[in-house]
C-alpha cells in the first residue's frame, strides 16, 4: 500500500532536506540544548553543597529546563519558518504558478503547515538522547517524554498555523513575520484579559473567566509541567468560588491540558481556514464579478454558431 503524501509537504521536505541549512540547523539545536543541560546540571551540583544523596532528587528539574528550552526555540523557529512560506511565493512571483495546480487552497496550506512542523519535530526527536538524560537521572517515566512530543506537536501546529495565516495576508516576508509574532502575542494576551477583567471587577475572584485560559499554550505548557512534576493543578482547590465551578471541574489530573490540546487544535484549523480562504481564487472580487457577468458561451456550441445567432439577432433588431 502506497501512502501519499502532500504535494507541498514532500516537496518543501525535499528542498530542505538536500540543503546544509538543515544540518547546520540541527547541530546549533543539539549544542544549545547540550549547553542548557550542562549549565543546569552545574547549578544544580553547586546548589547541593556537595551532599550527593540529594542531587538526585533535584535532577528531575532537568526536565522543564530542557522542555522551556526546547519550545522558546520553537516558539521562535516556527513562525519565521512558516510566515514566509506564501509570502515568499509572492516575491519569487511563483504563487500564481502554484494556485494552477490541481491542488486546492487547503490542500496547500496544510502541506505548508506540516512541512514546517515535521522539520520541527525531526529537531526535537533528534534531541531525545539529551532528553533521555535528564528522565534516566531525574526518575521520570518514558510515558512523559511521548506526552511532551505530543505537547510540541499541538505548541508547533499552532504556531505554524498562525504563520501561515499571516503569510497568505501579506505580500513581504518581513512584514509577515512581525505579524506573526504580534498575532502569537495577541492569543496570548486576549485569553488572559478576561480573567484580568474580571479578578478588578470583583475584587480577588476571577470565577469562570479562566475558561478562556484553555486557548493559551503558555498556560497549556505551563499545566503540563505541573502535573509531571508534582502531579498538581495550576488551579489548585475544590469548586471553590475563586476559581469558579467549570474550572474546578476540568482542573483535577490531566482533562485540563486534554481540553486545551484540543481547543488549541481547532484554533489551528481556523487560522488554516482563514489561509485557505485568504488565497482562493474564487473569493472575493473574482467570485463578484463571475456572478454579476456569468458566461454565455458554451463549450459544446462552436464559436461561429455563436457569431451567426448574434448577427441574426442584430438584423431582426434593426429590422423591427
């Protein structure tokens, strides 16, 4: 059975593939996630005084300092890599040549979606023997490190997906990538101001305004972390009013951060929607003017036919 894949996808694989960038690109990746981990491992031996009975129990820290390090360069990486990606058709003037495909809209911005973040996901794989040090020595359990490739995954698709969006608005790659970036910052922000909002109006209790905490991957990372290490909440307490029921209802174990994975998913899709509508063809104007000024030539009549009925209708016009 022959798996087939996304036209762009295999194509944008390929280019970058056959590329050093790429290589250079995963040694810097490799080196600054070994130096991240030396320099933890240093402090954390400097901060034990010497009592190496309880280094061991302080190395589990090693995970969220290698996991923050991991998704800052993602967070970074991803939208550069992927608000270019329509934008830079534009400037090389092959967009138009790409729309002529007999791939849709959607097809195409999905492929560029995913090329960015199976890049990105070969970067992180190819980091797990570094990982692996920090769950070997720390005690975590193999089932962990799978959930945090599962973490990166959503954290990409979704930065990916924003990049596109700005991508398929914007002519210049520069001008694209600072849109991403403030878009990025936008979910960030707008999902925190109404808790914000509401813990002014009344005083100490934000209730279920923290529902829209579910849109935000710096709180849905945040949650993941919590509940590896400590096995805790961020919204610690029973249905108490601080939090609000709906909140203290999905904030015990790990619904939270299942909830908000999916939430940040769907999320992706409408910035994916939005793209793909963005850079249809038959939206907008063109699709205006095609209902305003439909075509009266068919293609089972021969032009010459057409030409004598029009004449015809002519004659009996000035004859009348």
């Amino acid at each position: 059975m022959k798996i087939r894949l996304n036209p762009i996808m295999k194509k944008d694989i390929k280019v970058t593939a056959r590329s050093m960038k790429m290589a250079w690109g995963l040694m810097a990746y490799e080196a600054i996630l070994a130096f991240m981990f030396i320099i933890a491992l240093s402090i954390l031996s400097f901060g034990s005084s010497y009592n190496y009975q309880n280094i061991y129990g302080e190395l589990i820290s090693l995970f969220p300092v290698i996991g923050v390090a991991q998704v800052s360069m993602t967070a970074l990486t991803i939208p550069i890599m992927t608000a270019s990606s329509i934008s830079g058709e534009k400037e090389r003037q092959t967009f138009d040549i790409m729309l002529t495909t007999c791939l849709s809209p959607g097809a195409i911005v999905f492929g560029k979606v995913i090329s960015s973040v199976a890049e990105v996901m070969l970067y992180v794989i190819a980091s797990i023997p570094i990982m692996a040090l920090a769950f070997v020595l720390g005690g975590l359990s193999w089932w962990t490190l799978f959930l945090f490739l599962i973490v990166i995954f959503i954290f990409a698709t979704l930065a990916g997906s924003v990049g596109v969006f700005c991508s398929s608005i914007s002519r210049k790659s520069i001008v694209s990538i600072i849109l991403a970036f403030v878009v990025y910052f936008l979910v960030c922000f707008l999902t925190v101001l109404p808790m914000i909002i509401t813990l002014f109006a009344t005083r100490g209790d934000v209730y279920d305004s923290t529902i829209f905490l579910l849109l935000n991957p710096i709180v849905f990372l945040e949650e993941f972390f919590m509940l590896s290490m400590t096995g805790d909440s961020l919204f610690s307490g029973e249905f108490i009013s601080d939090y609000g029921f709906l909140t203290g209802l999905i904030s015990h174990g790990p619904l939270w951060c299942i909830l908000s994975g999916i939430c940040m998913l769907g999320l992706s899709i409408l910035f994916m929607l939005l793209a793909a509508k963005r850079i249809d063809p038959l939206t907008g104007k063109v699709k205006k003017i095609a209902k305003k000024q439909p075509i009266v030539q068919s293609a089972f009549i021969p032009q010459e036919v057409n030409n004598v009925n029009n004449i015809n209708t002519g004659n009996e016009v000035q004859n009348g």
